[in-house]
C-alpha cells in the first residue's frame, strides 16, 4: 500500500519499495522525495476509502451469485417477485453507512 499512497500523490513518481515499509524507499529518476508522514497520511486516507467501500463489495459478490436475468424472466412468466426479494435481502445484509 505504500507504493499505492506515493503513486496518488505522484502518479509520475520513479521508485522502488522494498517490503511495506515507508522506510525503505529508493527515489529514482530525479523523483521529488516525499516526506514519510506524507505518505502515511495518504496511506491512512486510502485505507479510510476502502474501508467505506466494504458494503459495496460485498453486495457486488452476493449480486454476482444471482443469476438476475433468469430470476426477473422468471417472475415476469410467474407474476412473482423473487428477484427483487432477493435484491432488497442483500441491501438489507449489507446497508449503506
């Protein structure tokens, strides 16, 4: 993640990181240094985003289960609401913030 953090803040940055550490960082290039609290910021700011996300992408696997297509034909054919029972249970399971 910390190449991800320098790469937003730089995304022309030439460098190399060895390990998971802002301390072991190789500038190349004529690359601007950035400062390590720089970096963690945005790290930390990253991380906040992802973890925002978290309910999107666990609706997305559960909707990627359902096989919608043939269970909204299926309710057209039969009169029935399978589908969208189905759709408001994974938005129910996995609520917005």
């Amino acid at each position: 993640m910390i190449l991800e953090s320098i790469l937003e803040i730089n995304p022309d940055a030439k460098v190399v990181v060895y390990g998971d550490s802002a301390d072991n960082i190789e500038w190349h290039d004529g690359t601007t240094p950035i400062s390590k609290e720089d970096i963690l910021a945005k790290q930390a700011e990253l991380q906040t985003e992802y973890d925002a996300q978290e309910y999107a992408r666990n609706r997305k696997a559960e909707y990627d289960m359902l096989n919608q297509y043939e269970m909204m034909f299926d309710d057209q054919r039969d009169g029935t609401a399978t589908w969208v029972d189905a759709i408001n249970a994974i938005k129910s399971a996995h609520p917005k913030p």
